[in-house]
C-alpha cells in the first residue's frame, strides 16, 4: 500500500434537486446529491464566452446526511470536501456499469440560493473518519465553522 497518495476533492456549486433521506439496513444515514459547478471560456473563433456546467455526484452519510436533508434544499450553494471513490455493478442486461462519486466528509452552506443559510459543516460522523473542515475557501456564510457530527451542541439556527 503507498502511503504518499492524496484522494482529496474540493468542489464549490450550487445543489441541483432536494435531498432524500435514505438509511442503511444497519440504520445509517445516508442521501445522494448533485452539485453542479460551472466554467467560463472564450471561443477563440467567435470571441463569446461559453459557459460550460459540470455535475457531480455526492453520497453523504450519518450525520452529515441528516443536517443536508434537513436544511439544504436544491439550489443552495455548499463547499463540499470529500473523496473519490468508483463504484461497479451489472445492470439488467449484464452490463457492468461503473460510477464515480464524491464521498463527502464535509459539507459546508456559503448562503444564496435555496435551503438554508449561516449553517454549519458537518463531519460525516464516522463515515470515512474524516477531520472537520474549518472555513471554507471564497469566504463561508457567517457563523459557518468547524462542526464535528458526533457534537451534542445544537445547531444555532
């Protein structure tokens, strides 16, 4: 096993559908999101700019998924740090299908949009035994800080 790897991503984007609370046959928590986020070029033949939307898939556990069902909703705009990981199953036909996802340790609210705002992040409780994250990059929504999912202190919203 190499111990000098990094499987890290960092995404800022806006929600792309409300979140569904699921849970796990041994009862935990766990949701998938969408977050889109989007970049800006130059047709260098016409000179016009080109959006261009990226989406990203997002699973979330414990508590982590429980605070984004709760005070999230399509639309909110949330830094999200988690980690890559590459899923494969066979569909109907025999097919085998693959998928990678963002198993997210953090997700943080940046306020605007949908759901709610001046939240804080939330570790995933467990799940992938992830630190907290601090403040997010491009300025987080005030009061927005660290928050570890296995705290008892209430949400100050």
């Amino acid at each position: 096993m190499q111990k000098n790897s990094v499987n890290k991503a960092i995404i800022i984007g806006r929600m792309g559908q409300k979140p569904e609370l699921k849970y796990t046959p041994s009862q935990m928590a766990v949701t998938n999101i969408s977050v889109a986020t989007s970049d800006v070029r130059k047709d260098k033949s016409s000179g016009e700019n080109i959006e261009s939307t990226e989406w990203h898939r997002i699973v979330l556990f414990g508590k982590t998924a429980e605070f984004v069902c709760n005070y999230l909703d399509k639309g909110s705009l949330v830094f999200v740090e988690g980690r890559l990981q590459t899923r494969s199953w066979e569909d109907r036909d025999g097919v085998k299908k693959y998928t990678t996802e963002i198993v997210a340790q953090t997700v943080t609210p940046l306020g605007g949009g949908g759901g709610a705002q001046g939240g804080r992040s939330q570790n995933s409780g467990g799940y992938g035994g992830g630190q907290s994250g601090g403040s997010a990059p491009g300025g987080s929504a005030p009061g927005a800080g660290p928050f570890s999912g296995d705290d008892d202190e209430p949400l100050p919203f």
